[in-house]
C-alpha cells in the first residue's frame, strides 16, 4: 500500500517538475496511465515542495541581499523547477481567450506554441502582481511569512486545478497519450485527498503562529478564483485543457497571495508575526 502510493507521488513528481528522479527510483516507479491518472491526488504534495523550495531560497538570499532581490530568486526557483510548466498555460490561455471570439479559434490559438500579445502581457502581468505581492510581505520585515506564503500558495493552488480537473470536461480533441489519463478525470476520493494535503500545512501555521488560523481563511479565496476560472472555461469553450490548468493554478496563486497581503497591511500586522 505505502509502495503503490509512493509510485503515485514520485509519478506526479516526475510529470509537473523538471527534477530528474535517480535512475534505479525512476525504474522502481516506472508507469502506466492509471498511475498517472491516480498521481492527481498528489499534485498539492508536489505545489508544497516546489514552493518549499522556492522559500529556501528566500530565506538563504535574505541573509545577505536585499528582500526585492531574495523574492525574484526563489520565484526564478520555482520556476526553474517546473519548467514554466504552468506560467506557459498561462500565457497560452490569454492568448486563446483573449484573441478568440469561437470556442473553435480559441482551441486553436491555445494549440499554437508561440507567445502572442496577449500571452506576454498575461504572463508579465501575472508575474508582476505575485512579485508585487512577495516584496511588500518581505520589506515589511516578515521574512518567515513570505516563506510560508510561497510554501501554502503554491500547495493549494494545485488544488484548485485538481478540482478543475474534479468537476470540468476535457474538451481536446488531440489528446496526447501523455496526459490522456488526465483527461479521463480523477476520482472523488483523489480530490478530497489533494484537498487535505492542500490543507494540511495551514493546520501546522495555525498551529505554530499566534492568529495563524487566520491565514487559512486564503483557501477561500483560492477556492473562488478555482470556481470562477471553471465557470469561465466551462463557458467559454465547455470544459479545460492542460493550458486551463496552468491559468487555473496560477490565478489561484496569486489570489492567495492577495490574501495574504491584503491581510497583512489589512490588519496591521501578518497573522503569525508573533509565535505561540
């Protein structure tokens, strides 16, 4: 049982990173679509370490440079783990939606792997806002809050595209036999367990922080912008692609991130400035 469920967490590792697993474990994993399709589950696990990767960063880089510098380090980390993999959807996305009247031109221009005007803006935008975002955390002096911003943002926000994924069509016709378990749709039980991964590290903050509960009131603004992003597609061209899941898992990062900032300034002081 623990072996099966490792495969499944090494399979989503391998699937949304850039990190190579060693040779034997990657032979121990190996794959077939339904490990694929049961690795969903795990995608939150795979969002927390990426994100505690980029909050490493952080903190090593806020020891000797300045915090504007430390954030646009470990969001460079995060990225370079994933490949870009979801920034791409992103901008794929507004590229479709934005230069598409039809269901049909929008599928096509989503399928074009070239960048267009609408992309670009997207994407800078986006990134602009989650740096923005980051830095004011960071200059107002609460470094561990910033580490655990990027370590809860980027897990729940895969929730989010998990309930995409939970609750939308698949509407590609041009399936590749890559992500084809994908599209086949994931179960009631794996979303409920990607929604307690997700989750799970708010208990912990709560837990160790003075009104830290306060922060896990951001999984409802995630929680939103999922719903909204569904709503949207489901519209739009009546259902998700692979692209939508990276705009899903982006747009909810950032509304975290909003959350987050926005309870900081808000209240006059970050939920967990001080410890419990």
């Amino acid at each position: 049982m623990i072996a099966s469920e490792l495969k499944l967490l090494f399979t989503a590792w391998v699937f949304f990173t850039r990190v190579p697993l060693p040779a034997r474990l990657s032979a121990w994993v190996g794959y077939s679509p339904d490990m694929l399709r049961g690795s969903a589950r795990y995608f939150p696990a795979v969002g927390l370490a990426i994100g505690l990767c980029g909050a490493l960063v952080y903190l090593a880089a806020r020891s000797f440079l300045p915090p504007m510098v430390a954030v646009v380090l470990s969001m460079m980390a995060t990225v370079v783990m994933t490949g870009a993999f979801h920034e791409d959807g992103f901008a794929d996305s507004c590229d479709g939606f934005g230069g598409g009247y039809t269901r049909a031109r929008v599928m096509e221009i989503m399928a074009d792997s070239r960048v267009g005007a609408f992309g670009a803006i997207g994407i800078t935008l986006m990134l602009l806002a989650k740096f923005a975002c980051l830095t004011s955390l960071a200059e107002a002096g609460q470094a561990e809050q910033v580490a655990w911003v990027l370590v809860l943002g980027h897990g729940a926000s895969r929730a989010g595209s998990v309930g995409l994924m939970r609750f939308l069509a698949y509407v590609r016709a041009d399936t590749g036999p890559k992500a084809k378990p994908l599209a086949d749709g994931i179960s009631g039980g794996a979303f409920a367990v990607s929604l307690m991964l997700a989750a799970a590290p708010f208990a912990a903050f709560a837990q160790l922080y003075e009104d830290g509960w306060l922060l896990g009131l951001g999984l409802l603004p995630v929680a939103l912008a999922a719903l909204l992003a569904g709503a949207y597609f489901r519209k739009r061209i009546g259902g998700y692609t692979g692209d939508c899941l990276g705009a899903a898992q982006q747009v909810c990062e950032l509304a975290f991130y909003l959350f987050a900032c926005g309870l900081a300034f808000g209240l006059g002081a970050p939920a967990g400035a001080s410890a419990g």
